[in-house]
C-alpha cells in the first residue's frame, strides 16, 4: 500500500484511509441481493435527470476491497514511485505537498480500503495497484455484505491497475467496460466507490478535461472530472450515463485532504487493455530505453534547423542501457520510432512502454541538421532504468554575446560551491539581464552551460564564440546545453529577440 493513501495530502492517490486491525472495520455495507450480469438499464438518463436506472445496475457489482499491511509500510516515511511523482508534479507548480501522520494505525499491522468493481460473473475484479500495494492479505466484501478472501491475479505499478480474483458461491453481479474515447467536455459521470469506508457511495458530476498528464508515468492520460470523490474510491468505477464503465478513479488534487471537486480517472479503454494483459500474463514487461527527454519548443526547433517543433530531445544517455548501445548522442532530437511518429516526449515513453524487452526497432533521430536512423535493442522494466522528461581556468567574467549573460570560467571554487565534478567542463552563467533572451528563455544564475549546438564548450571564451558563430551563420536560435542541480536541460535562445 502506497504511503500516499494514508497521508492527507495536496494531492493524493485516494486509497482509503487507514483502520485499526483491533477494532470492527468502522464502514457499513449496504445490502443488496447480487445478480448474475448486468442488469438492464433503459437508456441514458430520463427526463426527471435521475440516475436510479444507473446506479441500481452499476452498484452490486461495485465492491470494498481491504488490506492489511505493515504499519510501518503505511506509516513511514518512503514514498512509492507514483507517490513521489504526484509530490513532484505539483511541488512544480508550487503548491505544497505536507506530510502528516496517518490515522487510525496501531500495533504493527493497520488496515486500508479501497474500492473495485466485477468484470466478470466468475469473481475478477478491477482495481488500482496502490490499494493493494504491499498487501499481506486482501479481502473483498460485496455489496450484500458478503466478506471473501481474494488472490492476486496481477498488478502493474506503471499503469497502477491491479486484477484480484474472488471465488464466490454463485454468479457475481458485473459492470461493463464503456468508450472512453468517445467521453467529451461536459458529459455527465458517476463515480461510485466507498470513501472513508462509510460504505458504498455515489457522486455526479461532469467530464471537466481530458489527456491529463500528472507525470505519474508513462500512461498518464488522465481523465479530470468533477465529481467528488474521496480517499477509498481508488480503484472504483467510473460510469458513464448508460451504466459503462469509462474509467477508474485513482487520483485527487485537495489542499485539505478532502474532495474540493478536482478528481482523476485512469481511462477505460487503457485500463482495458492492461486488465486482459495481466489476466493473461500476471504482469506486464514494459520496454525501456535508457534517456533523460525534453519537449522540443520552436527556438530548439530553429536552432538545429528542425522545420518542424516536435519530436523529443534527448538531454542525456544512460550508461549501458539501450539507447548507450544504439549510439545514441545528447543532443538528439528522435522524431520516430519505427512507423510511429514522435510528436512529444509523452509519444516517445509511451511507444518505449509499450514495447517488448527484446524487440529490435528503428529510431529515427535529427542529428547535425538531418535525419539518421539507429537500430535499437529494447530493454527491460526489471533495470529499474526509465526514461525522464526531464579543464580549469582564471575566473574572468565575460559578456554574453547578445543575448544578455555574464559567463565565468569554472574554478575549484565554482566547482566546490557547485558540486560539480573535474569532468563536467564549460562556463558558468555569472548574471543574467532581465528582460533580455536569455532570462526569457529561462537561463539561471549559477547554470554550467557544457554545450552550444551540440557541441562542447571548454570555458566561458568557448561558448561566447560558439554562440556569436551561431548568430553569423543565420540562426534564429542558439541550443545550449545547461547543467543545473545535477540534471541537464537543453535550452534555446532565440536571437530574434535581443
């Protein structure tokens, strides 16, 4: 169970909130007599606007799904990969992200819960990986209040989608998969789940945006609706106005812990798809190939002379990993992978993932002003390696070449205060002129500019003539290649401007 369940956070993976193992599960289940199948539903919604029709189908096949884990797993202070994402995501945008002490936790076990939903009449039910992350025993409770104990049939953190499989004594009622790729802007929604354990809950609201990227991982394509839901909806349905389930909830963005009526739903059609895989299989092997990216804006684009502004930058190679062993250089945009078009880094990490580890496949990149292909060996998730989309001198301080920077040469000093390691080589960017290109673009006081147009810079006398050469030659921009904080970003300043 991810720590990010049981923390009242900024934002939060809506697990539910964690209970006492020595006391009675404080939640109440409404009864219900479950039935084989979906039942009918007359349309979409009538006349009145009510959605009895809909949750009368919908709610037997929703279920309550509790863990119990180690106190210590839910209580500490490690984060799971995606909890560190979502706490990354929005500590970008500067909205805060606190930790608390979870609740309700004694002794060295506690307990969770979540929410699920029935595919099929047999007992497999669709959930979230993080409500049963670290799991030492799963157990699900039907609507009538039935409690059964349940198997993991297969999780996949990546896409956070898990499978469980309960064997119950007679057909189970069941929800059916729905389009989401037909959702829109404004189309009504059902969320239905048991926040805070209280018991099986339902909430309206509407399709506010698609295609949300959280940075969670390479399948974020989130579904943001209004509806409120809570920490326990994770791994429940989301219903479309014809009983269909088009997504499931995962995620809330809440300064208070609670529902402020901003929620995310992994979209059905994606959920789909990884739920046959993982009854198939149990579990999913993602391709991966060893590169930090960047989106490619318009001054990049016109700084390498790419016509058009897609594709994604590579901004640094991973030792020994695929993309190492298929030469792949910093500084290269890939525009394609085999027949597939790469527009943005989102296409790029998402086409890797997809991959089998093993496949061999073509990488088209742009390379010095033209188009070169690379043959490519697909690695495996089991690395741990992902893509992210993300000689001394005297000191002298030199004026930027017009596009408004002071530059320094790296000294054991600059170095010290920086962290920099003997081997990272180029000038540090000394001032930065408000207004001017540089600062437009982004370029910090304190950032170790180690290329210009891909090429690498020695000192601060290195790279005023690297830019000024890129201004003679035509130009619209010059790529730099900065390091920050132990990370490299490629930044364009476009000339046009100063």
């Amino acid at each position: 169970m991810s720590t990010i369940l049981s923390k009242h956070r900024t934002a939060a993976l809506i697990g539910a909130a964690f209970i006492a193992v020595t006391v009675a599960l404080p939640f109440a289940i409404n009864a219900s007599n479950a039935v084989a199948g979906p039942a009918g539903i007359n349309g979409a919604l009538a006349s009145s606007g009510s959605f009895a029709s809909v949750v009368d189908a919908d709610k037997p096949a929703v279920v309550t799904i509790t863990t119990t884990v180690k106190a210590d797993a839910s209580a500490g202070d490690d984060q799971s990969p995606m909890d560190e994402q979502f706490r990354q995501f929005f500590e970008q945008q500067g909205i805060p992200f606190p930790k608390q002490v979870p609740q309700h936790q004694q002794g060295e076990r506690a307990m969770a819960l979540g929410s699920g939903f029935i595919i099929s009449p047999d007992g497999v039910i669709v959930t979230n990986n993080h409500v049963i992350d670290n799991a030492l025993d799963i157990k699900v409770t039907l609507d009538d209040g039935t409690e059964l104990p349940a198997k993991l049939v297969g999780t996949d953190a990546k896409s956070d989608v898990a499978v469980l499989k309960i064997e119950a004594p007679k057909p189970l009622a069941t929800i059916a998969w729905g389009d989401s790729d037909q959702l829109k802007l404004g189309d009504q929604i059902l969320a239905i789940g048991n926040p805070f354990g209280i018991g099986t809950t339902v909430t309206a609201g509407i399709v506010s945006a698609r295609g949300r990227d959280l940075h969670s991982g390479p399948y974020d394509d989130f579904i943001q609706i209004d509806a409120p839901i809570n920490r326990g909806n994770s791994g429940g349905p989301l219903v479309d106005r014809d009983g269909n389930v088009v997504g499931m909830n995962t995620a809330i963005y809440s300064p208070n812990g609670g529902s402020v009526g901003v929620g995310f739903a992994i979209p059905s059609d994606e959920a789909r798809a990884i739920v046959a895989k993982l009854q198939k299989d149990g579990s999913i092997a993602h391709g991966y190939l060893g590169v930090q990216i960047q989106a490619v804006t318009k001054d990049v684009a016109d700084a390498v002379g790419l016509s058009a502004a897609q594709g994604a930058l590579v901004t640094a190679v991973s030792g020994a990993t695929p993309a190492a062993r298929a030469a792949v250089k910093t500084g290269d945009i890939i525009t394609a992978v085999g027949r597939e078009t790469v527009k943005t880094p989102k296409d790029l990490s998402r086409l890797v993932a997809d991959m089998s580890p093993g496949a061999r496949e073509t990488l088209t990149v742009w390379r010095d002003g033209q188009s070169t292909e690379l043959t490519v060996t697909i690695g495996g998730n089991d690395t741990g390696e992902k893509e992210a989309t993300t000689g001394e001198s005297s000191g002298r301080t030199q004026a930027g070449p017009g596009i408004g920077i002071a530059l320094a040469d790296l000294t054991p000093h600059t170095r010290e205060e920086l962290n920099l390691p003997r081997s990272v080589t180029g000038a540090v960017v000394a001032s930065v002129n408000p207004g001017k290109p540089a600062a437009e673009a982004g370029i910090q006081t304190g950032d170790v500019i180690v290329s210009v147009n891909d090429k690498t810079v020695q000192n601060a006398g290195d790279v005023k003539n690297a830019v000024t050469n890129a201004a003679r030659s035509g130009r619209k921009s010059v790529l730099l290649l900065v390091e920050r904080g132990g990370n490299k970003i490629f930044v364009a300043v476009p000339f046009a401007a100063a």
